[in-house]
C-alpha cells in the first residue's frame, strides 16, 4: 500500500466574516450512523455527509474499500450550503493508503446528482495515467450549481484515513484531456450537468458521429442453457410454503372474486374492458383477454384499466408481478401484461410485457439505450441510437429465453435505487433472476395524472395480450430474490 497526504484546490473557497470554519473529518467505526456522528460537528457550510460502499473500520481507522468492489461503486459525499461559500477555492487534505493500481476522483456534481466537474485532479490510472498536479483551482464563478464534493474510488483497494476542508484564496489550474474525461465519465455513468466542459465537445462528436461508445450499463443475463424457451412454471406441492410478502403492497387483484376488485388496503379496483372475461384455470379464476384482431389503435378494447384515481402513485422503487398464458403474439410491439403511463407518446415509465419474440421485458422510457452514441440532450448528456428521432429512449431488462406459448409463467420486473444516481432494474421468471442493468438515469417527466393497464396499453386499444393474466400485486418497493420466489411458491387455486 502507498500512504500519502494529498492536498487538492477545490473551486470552494469560502470567504466568512468571522473567520473561516475548517472541516476535520477522521474516519472510524463512528462514520457507519451517518447522518450523525457522535463527538463530530460540521461546520456550518456543510450541510451533510453520506456514503455509499465501503465500511468505516477502527483497525487501522479508516473508511476501506476492497479491491474487489466493483468500479465506482463506493464513495464518500459532502454536501455544502452555497449561500454561506462566497467566493474563492476550498483546500481539500486527504490522507489515505492506495494499491499500486488504485484510481479514485475527487468529483463536483450540482443537486440533481449531475457530474459538474467529472475529475479534478486527473489520477485515473485505467485512462492513461496522465501527468497532473495535486494542487489546482477551479474558478467558482464558472461552477454555481455545484453543491457536492464527492471522493469516488474507481478501482483498487483504498484506505482513506481522513480529510481536512478550509477555505484558501488561490489561482491556477490543472487540465486534463477531453477525451480522457470523456472515458471516464463514461466509465462511472453519471450523467453530465449542463455547464460542464465535457458537454461542448461531445455535441461536436454527436454531431459528426465519429466517435462510438461503449453504452453506460451493460445488461446482465444469467442463463447457460441451450433450450429456446423458458421451462413453464408448475405448482409447488411440497413442503412449507412461505408467506406472500405484503409490506409495500399497493394493489393486488387476484381475479378470486370474479371481479377487478383491489384486496389492498389501498382500493386499487380496476375497470373491466371490451370482451374481457374471468375464466376458470388450472390456477383457479384468472382474466382472459382477446386479441386485437387487426393490430391497430382501438378506442378500447380487452383490458383492466385501473383509473387514474385510483392507480397506485409509483416511483422507481417498486416492484410489478403476475402470472401470464399467452396464445399467440403479434409480428410488432409488445403484448401487455402491466402497463402504466398516459396518452403521451413514449413516455410509459414502467412496463411489463412480452415481446413479439416470446421473451419477457421490463422496460422503461427514460434516456439510455443500448447503442451506443452520445448526443447532447437539453439537460444532460443521454446515450441515443444514432439517428433516431424518437422523444425518448429505454431501459430494459429481457428474458434471455422466451416464453412457450399455453403455459403458465410468473414475471416480476423490480426498480431499486441504490442511491440518489444509481438505479437497478431486475427480471425475474418463475422466482428466478434473469437479467438486470443499472443506470443512473432518472424519469424526468411528469407521472402525475397517470393510470395502469393490464393486458393493453392507455384505454385498451392497443397491445393487447391474447391469454390469460392472473394474480396481479404491485409494490411501493424492490422485492427481494427471496420474496419473489415466495411469491412465485404460493399454491394454485
């Protein structure tokens, strides 16, 4: 391990009548109850400290990440009140032992979790071990949205032993290639405030489309089979069967009552459409469903809407499940299991579906795709087919086999959110993870006013499944492996 004591000029120096208010930050044990710390006291500029991975340990005391954490993945947030910084650099001391290859940034980000400043002092050993100084400024005036210092490990071991923040007034500079950053910034997938240098130089390689990619998260498939099709669910009939879970339930029709009544507390009752119909199944009562004959946008058709009124209010964490039979699928677009989202186009923020392939997806419009090309959005900088004109793009997470028709599956698609930027989608079939992604874009358009389908999208019209949906529960959180193979152990009526 190397120890070193290293001293940064941050674009935070602070300029108080009484003097300026240093931050001494010694980590141990204690840091693990954060926001709180006992025998610790911020000064009054900072309005907060958090972390995410890692562990505060007492031998030696330090907050320690292993080599093994996976890339960017552990990082220690200070959060600072801009009304009393008023002008200048903050001097930032850092005492800290590091493997021979570790890497880790001091970063700048503004209050919507956008990368102000990606790296300020260049130490990235993965991106060409440039050639930079530990002492540098960035004018303030040039960073006003910028309210969060973030010590962010890429890779390595690291201990980080302490730190000491206090306003200096300096000038001077340290520069790093844009296209090192670039790397970087897409190496750790934060997206980009408006203001940061990067942006100018990725909208001319937008522009020119010189430049390709690697996307932000790869998906992640966990399958090493050689068969076409997913094996079909079948009942458990033995031994103990554990509880369904029921915290964060916030609609649950079960079809038992031959009805779309809600059996959560929450009164999520749902509308029957068009030919929609209860059926009796192998798993007892479930909604049958016809198909749209001629694949074409209908004023209403089979379905369950729950109104908006009375749909359940989601967010990015939750979880959607229920068992499906489909008969046939169309040749475009997907056949609905849970859809939610308005009449708006491209804007449906959370879907469950079979694709025309027979492979179940959880996908949701928001600003990342698998392909991979920058271009410069409004607000941030977003991955985007090239040349699609689409409003939005998706996220996704697919089966890697697909469905068989005529038999019974049950999907659960989950949304958790690691933290403020970091979000994580799952697929599970038959109580089984399938595939997962992780990104840090958020739903940055309006829910309000929306509503859930099943079996369609909007009214009904469109995207309808041709067979059978059963025991539909939607949650206000992430599900965990274990609850959902609960779910999917529960007995057939």
């Amino acid at each position: 391990m190397r120890r070193h004591l290293l001293t940064l000029l941050l674009p935070f120096t602070a300029l108080f009548a009484a003097g300026p208010e240093v931050a001494e930050f010694g980590f141990d044990s204690r840091w693990n109850r954060l926001p709180q710390v006992e025998g610790t006291t911020f000064p009054s500029w900072i309005t907060g400290v958090s972390q995410f991975g890692g562990t505060f340990v007492d031998d030696p005391r330090c907050w320690r990440v292993d080599a093994a954490t996976p890339k960017g993945k552990a990082w220690i947030e200070i959060a600072i009140d801009r009304s009393k910084v008023v002008s200048g650099n903050l001097l930032a001391t850092l005492l800290f032992d590091a493997d021979t290859d570790t890497d880790f940034v001091v970063q700048l980000f503004d209050s919507q979790g956008r990368a102000v400043v990606v790296d300020l002092f260049g130490n990235v050993v993965d991106i060409g071990q440039q050639a930079t100084t530990d002492t540098f400024v960035i004018p303030l005036e040039k960073h006003p949205t910028a309210d969060r210092i973030v010590i962010r490990r890429v890779q390595g071991g690291l201990r980080l032993h302490g730190m000491v923040l206090f306003p200096v007034v300096a000038e001077g500079g340290a520069d790093m290639e844009p296209t090192a950053l670039l790397a970087l910034a897409n190496s750790l997938g934060d997206p980009l405030s408006p203001e940061n240098p990067l942006v100018t130089s990725i909208q001319n390689i937008a522009q020119k489309s010189q430049v390709p990619v690697a996307p932000v998260k790869a998906v992640t498939t966990f399958s090493a089979s050689t068969a076409k099709t997913h094996a079909p669910a079948k009942p458990v009939v033995s031994g103990s069967v554990p509880a369904a879970p029921t915290e964060g339930l916030l609609a649950h029709l079960s079809f038992d009552q031959k009805d779309a009544t809600d059996s959560s507390p929450h009164g999520s009752h749902g509308e029957i459409r068009g030919g929609a119909a209860m059926v009796s199944t192998e798993r007892g009562t479930a909604l049958h469903l016809n198909k749209n004959p001629g694949h074409k946008r209908l004023a209403s058709g089979d379905s369950v809407v729950i109104p908006p009124e009375r749909s359940p209010k989601l967010s990015d964490r939750l979880s959607l499940c229920a068992w499906v039979r489909y008969q046939s699928l169309p040749k475009s677009f997907g056949s609905q299991i849970i859809w939610h989202g308005d009449k708006r186009p491209g804007l449906d923020p959370w879907v469950l579906h079979v694709l025309s392939n027979g492979k179940a997806e959880f996908r949701s419009d928001r600003s990342v795709t698998g392909r991979p090309t920058f271009r410069l959005a409004k607000n941030e900088i977003q991955l985007t087919p090239a040349g699609d004109k689409r409003p939005t793009q998706q996220i996704a997470v697919q089966s890697p086999l697909s469905l068989e028709a005529g038999q019974w599956y049950h999907v659960v698609g989950t949304m958790d959110m690691l933290s403020a930027r970091t979000r994580t989608m799952r697929l599970y079939i038959n109580g089984v993870l399938v595939s997962e992604i992780q990104t840090p874009e958020a739903v940055e358009y309006s829910t309000n006013g929306m509503w859930t389908t099943l079996g369609a999208v909007e009214n009904g019209g469109w995207q309808n499944l041709d067979g059978e949906i059963d025991d539909v529960r939607i949650y206000d959180r992430a599900l965990t492996p274990e609850q959902v193979q609960a779910l999917y152990s529960q007995p057939w009526k």
